[in-house]
C-alpha cells in the first residue's frame, strides 16, 4: 500500500514506504508513526497480568491505576470499569495484588501505552500460599534447604555484615545485642528496602557485595515484623537462591517467631527475632570469662591434686626398707657373681689347657712335616744357578754349579757326572 502524499510548509511531498526508507531528509510525522504504533500494538492478544496496585483513581465509571511488579522497578498505568472494583468492595490500597485481563492500548494523542481491562481479581492469601509452597517444594528438591549444606557460624567475628532496613528497629537490636555481649565485633552495615519492589535487588545486592568483602565473617539478613504480604520478598526464589550461592555463613533475622520466609530455610541459622541473631552471631564475653576462669581453677585443683598424690607415693616409696638400706638389695648379687666368677675362672683354665695342648699336637705335626726336619735327619736340598730344586739327575749336565742346602748351612758344587 502507497501512502499519499502530505502537505505540509515546504508543499505535498510523498512520504517514506517503510520505516527503513526514513532519513533525516525524509522522516516520517509523528502523526504518520503514532497510528502505525497503535495498528502494531493493537494485533497483541489480551494477557492475565498480575502486580502490585498505586495511585488508584476512579473517574465517573472508569478507574485508573498503576500496575507495579512485585519484584522489579517496572509499572503499567491500567484502566479498568469502576465495576470491577465495586466487585472487590469499592477500595482498593496501594500494596493490594492483582490480576487484571488487559490488552495493551496506544493512545494516539499523548503517546501513552496503556493496559485496557475488563476483568479484575485479588490475589488471596491462598494463591500466595499455594505459589509460596510450590516453590518450597521445588528448591526443597533441589537440595537448597538440606541440612548438610548449613555451616556453622564463627566462634567469635571480628566483622558482621547486617542488611537491614533503612530505618527501623532491626539495626539497632542486631548491633545493640551484639556489642552488648562482645563489644569487639564490629558492623560492616548495608540499608536497603525491606519490602516493595525494591526489596529483592536491593537485598541481592548487598548480600553479594557482603559475601565478596573479604573480612566478613558472617552475614546477618534483619527485618522486623510484617504483614505475610510484607515479608513475600523474603521469599522470591531469586533471593533465596542468592542466599543460598554465599561462601559466608548467612543468619536470617525476618519478622518474629511465626514469620517463616524461604530465607529462613536456606540461611544457615534461623534466628527467631534480630535481638536473637544479636545474641546468637557472637558469645557472651562475661560467660567466656566465668567459663575461662572455671577452667583454670579446674585445672590447678587438678594439678594441686596430681602433685600432692604423688607426693604421698613418693614419701611411702622412701619408707620402705628397700630404700631405707639400699645396698640389701645387693647381697643376692654378691653370691651369684662369686659363683660366676669362679666358674668362669675354672672354665677359663680348661680352654687356656686344651688350647696348649692342642697347640703343642699341631707344633709337633708341623716339625715332622717340615722341611728343616728332613734336613736334620741328613739329607740336603740340591738348587741349580736358576734356584730351581733338582729331582731328576737327568735334568743336570756336567759342569752345571749347584747350590745345596743342609740343615745346617749351604755349600756350593759343580757337577763332574750323572749317573741314571
């Protein structure tokens, strides 16, 4: 479809087919884009769309409102007939959840998208019970809430992080009850939102930003009591699963001892009121030093009584006649090395007499075997020039020298003959 020429101060001119054919030179009017947005937007199907009401303002048979989300800073204006509020009762407080059926609206006029309804409902406490528990029942499956996933939380902290309201009494019962029972521990303190639309990213934040901080030892979600609708945020899976990704032990402080949010089941400890995370994230310095000073009076009045016990085993030890003469314990000694000495004198003489003898047998058997023994019986040793011991007269010559020992001293000869 060609769109016709406009007028306008520079004469008729043809307009742009499409939005991608404009250019500075040849943009398109704003009367001629406001229908298009309205022709577009019109094509989009009705919705359910649920929120959180404000500035509720009724006009003749109309009412007019805004639509915020529950947990973002997002909003819609909505117009609904006076009808459906008179179904509710005719009032309607900001803060009150809806679901409204709409369909989105452009107003040509201002520019203004706008939700167009027919049909309005509250969103009871039972739907919000029912949505509460169904996501209860799915992290529960996940593991989100199991016990071996809870840390235990610091002995004693040297740095707390606190989220809590930016005015309120959570703060200064958390801090208050802390620092009365250790007044060491100091506050790394993040304010935020604690219900609204601004309660879940404001929250998220500063539990990551404390998570991150280096000294942070623990860290403490606080808010005083609500209404259920007041403490939903403390429910939003988001949140929840913020908490539960920590590496630092987290302790939930929501409400009083009724209010139960999905972050009391995530978090590590669960403190009934903030005055019970005040108490419970540090120890009682007066108790630690009554406890302390019982320990080491324990500990001395056991020592004491170690030592007197064995005082008393010594000074009986010592009584005894053992002690008293000593060297008694000797006298059965003295007869058993005299018998020991004796015996080993005896057997000493025995192995000094069979080794003489033995020795004199073998001196004997070594001179009738020896050589010089052969020699004194009158025989001699006959040696040629090399030193070689002649056996066999073959092996001499006449004229070869000989060198013949005796048993008594040696002489020198010279072959004449050999006889075979």
């Amino acid at each position: 479809m060609t769109d016709a020429p406009l007028s306008n101060d520079r004469g008729s001119v043809t307009l742009p087919a499409t939005a991608a054919e404009t250019s500075p030179e040849r943009p398109w009017p704003v009367r001629h884009l406001s229908p298009k947005i309205r022709d577009f937007i019109a094509r989009l199907p009705e919705v359910w769309v649920e929120g959180q009401v404000l500035n509720v303002k009724r006009w003749k048979h109309m009412v007019f409102l805004t639509l915020r989300d529950t947990d973002e800073q997002m909003s819609l204006k909505v117009t609904v007939p006076a009808t459906e509020l008179d179904a509710l009762g005719g009032s309607l407080n900001d803060g009150a959840r809806v679901v409204i059926h709409a369909k989105p609206t452009w107003w040509m006029k201002n520019g203004d998208l706008q939700m167009m309804g027919d049909a309005m409902r509250a969103v009871g406490l039972g739907d919000l019970l029912a949505r509460l528990e169904a996501l209860k029942e799915a992290l529960a499956a996940e593991g989100l809430f199991d016990a071996d996933r809870k840390r235990e939380l610091p002995l004693v902290p040297t740095l707390v992080g606190l989220v809590c309201a930016n005015q309120g009494d959570a703060e200064h019962d958390v801090v208050e009850n802390a620092q009365r029972r250790w007044p060491s521990v100091r506050f790394e303190i993040r304010r935020v939102t604690v219900q609204g639309a601004r309660c879940v990213p404001e929250t998220t934040a500063a539990i990551r930003e404390l998570d991150a901080h280096p000294e942070v030892d623990v860290i403490v979600v606080a808010r005083g009591g609500g209404s259920f609708e007041d403490l939903l945020p403390f429910s939003d899976e988001q949140l929840v699963r913020v908490a539960g990704a920590t590496a630092t032990p987290l302790v939930s402080a929501i409400g009083h001892e009724k209010d139960s949010p999905l972050l009391d089941l995530v978090a590590d400890y669960r403190a009934s009121t903030p005055t019970d995370a005040g108490k419970r994230i540090v120890p009682d310095a007066a108790i630690e030093r009554d406890t302390i000073a019982g320990l080491i009076a324990d500990a001395r009045h056991a020592m004491t009584a170690r030592i007197d016990r064995e005082h008393a085993g010594l000074a009986q030890f010592r009584s005894r006649p053992v002690l008293t003469y000593p060297e008694r314990m000797l006298d059965p000694f003295r007869d058993q090395l005299s018998r020991v000495h004796d015996a080993s004198g005896r057997a000493l003489v025995g192995i000094l007499t069979a080794a003489d003898a033995a020795a004199r047998e073998l001196a004997a058997r070594l001179t009738a075997l020896s050589p010089q023994g052969t020699l004194d019986r009158g025989y001699a040793v006959a040696r040629t020039a090399s030193g070689e011991v002649v056996r066999d007269a073959s092996a001499l010559a006449a004229g070869d020298a000989l060198h013949l020992r005796f048993a008594a001293g040696t002489a020198d000869a010279e072959v004449t003959a050999t006889h075979g």
